[in-house]
C-alpha cells in the first residue's frame, strides 16, 4: 500500500518545491486540500491524522499549532520552520551528519528540517568539532551568499517587480543584530559552545547559496593544514550520494578563475565543499541549492529515509 503525503502549507515556496519533486513519483499517494479549505483548521486536522506522513511549510507559530492537532500517533513530520530545530523529541533532519544520524531520521516519528544557513555552516563546521581539530570554544566568522528566494514569498515579489528600488540590484548584508534564527540550531548540532560571528548577505539572483568559513592554523588542534582539513572533510562524507568534496587541485575546475559562483548547484540535492587556503589560512566554503538540500530537497530526502524509499532519491 503506497504511502500517503500531506503538504500543510503547500503554498509558500517550500512546499510548492516539495510539491513539484512529489508530483511525478508513483510511490506515493499525495492528500490534498481545495484552496477555499486550506485555512480551514477541521479540513486540515482531517488531513493531517490521515496522512502517513505531513510535511509542514508554516510559519514557526503555525508549525506548533499543526503539530497539536495530530492525534493519529502513527503520523509521521517533517517540520521544515525553525519552530523544532532544537526542541526535545524532535531528530535534526540531516542525515550525513553523524554516523548515526541517518538512522535515526530513519526511525523518527518527528524530524526537523534543517535551515538553509545551517546546513552549509554545519557541513563544515560539525566534522572537525567531531574530529578534535577545531575547539569548541573558537568564536568562528562566518558569511554566507544566498539567492533572494531564501527570504520566501515576499521578497521574490520585492525581487522580481520591474520597478524595484536600486537598492535591490546590489547584495545586501542582514541579520545586523548578528542573531540569525539559525544561530541556535548551529551551535547546538556543532558542538560549539560560543556563538559564531554569522552574516548572510542576499543578491540579486533567485536560488544558490554558498557558506564560508574562515580558519587559521593557530586557532586549530595538532596543527592541521588546509590539506588536512579537507582530508577529514573528505573521509567524513566518502560514499554520500549528496554531499561531495572537491579533490585537492580540482577546485579552479569547479568554478571560474578566482571566483565561485554560489548557483552552480541550482535545482538540485547536492552540496559541495571547496577548500581553498595555503595551509595556514583556509577558506572553506559549502555550496548548494537553498532551495534544495538547503529545504525541499533536504525534506524529500528524509521523508524518503523515513519510509524507506531511499533509493529513489
């Protein structure tokens, strides 16, 4: 018997992406809602407790209260707010993590989707707190270069009306608090114990993110160089079908001379890691769609993993 789906929230841009890469897979049934019922909270609890498992697309309030209105203990979720990323009962959506964390996902009647931020920082940053090489307490820089689709319905609209301000043709730093909403995640699926220094800057392009974190040798332990970094990433994620690390002296050949190009992985799964650096100082940049592997197609992932069919991914 095939599974059967609900998007609650299937009209924001996550769930019309989750939608899309639903739409053509024959194994599975997907539970739909008419428009006039879709703020409806009887039509949607009915569909929520039908449903073998729900995606959740709703603001972080509204992502709550979906959650309360599951009664059915055999519903499965994935929550892709922020509102569970850090909430007890709730397994972190990112499967290559740990060694462990895929089965986990496996196992979990409520899964977190990881933010987009977050996935590109905790790609680079969880495996060498987990190697020994960077010490918890290293207050790290970090930046990040996203499309303006990462900011939802509302500024694509901002973005895409003929008569913008000027001000929407040149990249924009925010998060000027320096308190993102994915900082908490961050460091709780790192290990680090001192918040980074994070700012995300927003340009005039629609999808492609790329995280970069800046290291030098002497805030390491054991005195790794820019190689060595790289070599613990690789061995971390050898055999993932969706994060690659670019071998040493390939990475002029994934981008063009001196510049990497933040949508070079767009309408797909894939994450990859760059390291530039010349052993003392080391770039180290992750690079994905924030469309994809930065949200729906993190969440298709774990919904595939969760009902194993993980080999359709």
């Amino acid at each position: 018997m095939k599974p059967t789906i609900f998007i609650d929230g299937r009209e924001g841009t996550t769930g019309l992406q989750i939608d899309t890469r639903l739409r053509g897979r024959t194994d599975m049934k997907l539970i739909t809602i008419p428009e006039t019922l879709r703020k409806d909270e009887a039509a949607r609890k009915e569909r929520l407790n039908a449903a073998d498992l729900v995606f959740l697309c709703l603001p972080d309030a509204a992502a709550r209260e979906a959650v309360a209105l599951i009664e059915n203990p055999h519903t499965r979720v994935i929550d892709a707010s922020t509102a569970h990323r850090t909430a007890p009962g709730w397994v972190y959506g990112f499967p290559e993590l740990t060694p462990t964390r895929r089965q986990e996902v496996r196992d979990a009647m409520r899964v977190s989707n990881p933010g987009c931020h977050a996935t590109g920082f905790l790609a680079i940053v969880a495996p060498l707190v987990a190697a020994g090489v960077l010490p918890k307490d290293t207050i790290l820089p970090c930046y990040a270069l996203t499309g303006y689709s990462g900011g939802g319905k509302a500024m694509i609209a901002d973005y895409q009306v003929p008569s913008r301000p000027d001000a929407l043709h040149a990249p924009r730093i925010y998060g000027l608090g320096l308190h993102h909403k994915h900082l908490p995640e961050m460091m709780a699926q790192s290990g680090l114990t001192r918040r980074p220094i994070f700012t995300p800057i927003v340009g005039d392009y629609y999808a492609g993110l790329a995280v970069t974190v800046l290291l030098h040798r002497g805030q390491l332990t054991n005195d790794p160089t820019s190689e060595d970094l790289r070599d613990i990433l690789a061995a971390h994620y050898q055999g993932q079908q969706f994060i690659s690390v670019t071998p040493p002296g390939e990475e002029e050949a994934h981008a063009t001379p001196d510049f990497i190009e933040a949508n070079a992985h767009v309408g797909t799964n894939h994450l990859e890691l760059l390291t530039f650096g010349d052993g003392d100082y080391t770039m180290l940049t992750a690079r994905f769609d924030n469309l994809g592997k930065g949200a729906s197609g993190a969440a298709v992932q774990n919904m595939d993993i969760m009902l194993g069919l993980e080999h359709l991914s």
